[in-house]
C-alpha cells in the first residue's frame, strides 16, 4: 500500500485548494436594486431593453447610475443615467 509523505508541501497545496472551494479572496458584491434608489452600476456593463429580454436600447457601463422605478422578475425599470438618458430595463442583481 503506498504511503503519503507529502509534508509541508502537502499542507500549503491542500489550503490553497480549499481556498479556491470556498471562494477565498476578493469577491465582488453585486446586489439587487431598491424601488425608489439610484443605485450604481457595479457590472463592467449593463444592457438597457425596451423591456425584459427585448431589444438592447443602450448599455450602461461600470459607475453609471440607475433609477429603480420598479421591479419584475429579476428586472428593473426605471431611468438609465450616463450616456442613455432614458427610460429601459435592466437585469436586476448588478449593482453595488
């Protein structure tokens, strides 16, 4: 039967595996937005729609702002600061 003699070696790739697994270092906290907030945009870009899954209007990019007029599964409405200046959609969960 083989014998494992792995040692300190052993112990340092075992914590950096776990660490992956568990998702060990910084992690970017996106969140869902807030009926009446203007939350900031935390994706590298955001599609604005002319409804949920419709047609792309226009992209919000990385600290651009969104006003949260309301919500539908898993979609915002409301008004897209930045470079669209209007009223769209966009999926929710992308905010910081």
């Amino acid at each position: 039967m083989p014998v494992f003699r792995g040692g300190r070696a052993a112990a340092v790739v075992t914590a950096a595996g776990a660490a992956l697994l568990l998702g060990a270092g910084p992690a970017l906290a996106y969140s869902n937005g807030t009926v009446g907030v203007r939350e900031t945009v935390c994706a590298t870009d955001l599609y604005v729609r002319t409804e949920p899954v419709g047609a792309w209007m226009g992209t919000l990019y990385q600290g651009q702002t969104f006003l949260v007029e309301s919500k539908r599964s898993g979609w915002a409405y409301g008004f897209a600061y930045g470079d669209i200046n209007r009223r769209g959609w966009v999926q929710d969960g992308w905010f910081c």
